[in-house]
C-alpha cells in the first residue's frame, strides 16, 4: 500500500475510546467496637506463671499476617470514635474482642507478658500494640505491658520455622532472673508450635479462633496442674 493508501485505512479506522483506569476497591468504613460483655477475670490465688507468651497473627488479632493479601498500610493509630486500631486507609486490625480483658487480668496479677511472632512486618506489629488502648482512663495501652526485650516478632535464621529460639529470647531477657520453661505459659494457633514449647517443659493453649478468656483460664488450670516449685502464687509475688 502506498502512504496515501495507508493515511485513507487509519482515517476509517473507528474512534478509540477512553482510556478505563480501573480504582481501587473502596475500604468500608469501620464501624464502632462492640464491648466484651465478659468480665476481667480475677485471678488472685491462683497459681500464676511467670510470664505469658503470645502469638500475633490467628491468636491476638484475626489476621494471618498484616503483609499479608490485602496489605495493611501504615501508620496505625487508635481511633477513638470507633475504639479500633485502624491504618492509613481507615482499615480496621481486627484485634479479638476478649484480648483486652485477658490482658488486663495478667498486667493486675503481675505476670509478665511477651510476644512470640513469624509475622514479617515487626515494626507494624509494634504500631499496632502500641496504638491499642486498653484503659483510656490511664491512657494504658497494650504495648505499654509488652517491654521491647519480651517482644520476639522474627521469622529468619534460628527463628523460623519454629519458636524454640523465640521462646528461649524470652526465657533469658524476662527481667530479673532468667525463668525456667516450667514457668512459662503459651498462646498459639499453631499445634506444632504448642508441642514446640510442651517439649521444653512449658505449657501451652492452641488458640484456634483466637485468644479468650475462656483460654486464658484453661491455660491456668494447665499450669495449675505443673509440679511444685514451677509456679508462683499471686501472694508471694
């Protein structure tokens, strides 16, 4: 064909339309938190164990990872108009209902807590914890009971893709004297991680679901069944 030719065929060519630029799915709105009606246990004494480790991802929060499809944006922050921790979208991290209670009742018993964690994004993580008001009136946050040596978030090297290395940190950094395994209770979906820390000698709770208080309390009758001299009462502490 020749040039002229050519210029003829695009001119009848039909018209281009717009160019379709596909949005992003819009985030919903967070609506507001409904309150726990499940009361913080009391657990004055009772046989108590030196420090609770957590799990994040399945067992505090309902997320199998905040990296994970669709991904968290940071910052998060505590909204008050909602009672959530919500990120830079306005996305909700949808915490379990009854994890405040559970945490308040360690913190009022004076056991220690820690996290133990393969969640890829640590300093997210931290956000999250930090953000998390447990009792607005002393402006009390769940990061506030979790010291940055008892927060074990790593997945490399020794600490994946068991916890044993996690549970060890934390056994040699609790404050004070290093504790014994028989003083240390877990909280874990997994199944291999709870038999992990059962075969160093601590107790554990698989949480499928997510940590209640319902757990918590048949992680200490657990423990209460631990041979003398590898638990504590709340009256000696």
């Amino acid at each position: 064909l020749g040039l002229r030719a050519l210029v003829a065929s695009a001119s009848d060519a039909p018209p281009r339309g717009p160019r379709l630029i596909c949005p992003r799915p819009a985030v919903a709105a967070a609506t507001p938190a409904t309150p726990s009606t499940t009361p913080t246990p009391d657990l004055d004494g009772m046989d108590l164990p030196r420090v609770v480790v957590l799990d994040l991802d399945a067992t505090c929060w309902d997320h199998f990872g905040l990296d994970h499809k669709p991904v968290f944006r940071p910052p998060f922050q505590w909204s008050e108009e909602v009672g959530k921790v919500l990120d830079a979208t306005g996305r909700e991290v949808k915490v379990f209902a009854e994890l405040r209670q559970v945490l308040l009742a360690l913190n009022q018993a004076g056991v220690a807590i820690a996290v133990a964690s393969h969640d890829g994004k640590p300093t997210w993580c931290r956000q999250v914890m930090d953000a998390f008001v447990l009792d607005a009136d002393v402006s009390l946050t769940w990061g506030d009971l979790v010291s940055e040596e008892l927060t074990c978030i790593k997945c490399s090297g020794a600490f994946w893709p068991g916890k044993t290395a996690h549970f060890k940190h934390i056994q040699a950094n609790l404050p004070g004297d290093p504790c014994e395994f028989g003083e240390m209770l877990v909280f874990d979906d997994s199944k291999a991680i709870c038999k992990q820390a059962t075969a160093l000698g601590a107790k554990a709770v698989r949480c499928v679901g997510g940590l209640n208080v319902a757990r918590l309390m048949e992680g200490l009758s657990y423990f209460n069944q631990a041979p003398q001299g590898t638990k504590r009462k709340l009256d000696e502490a």
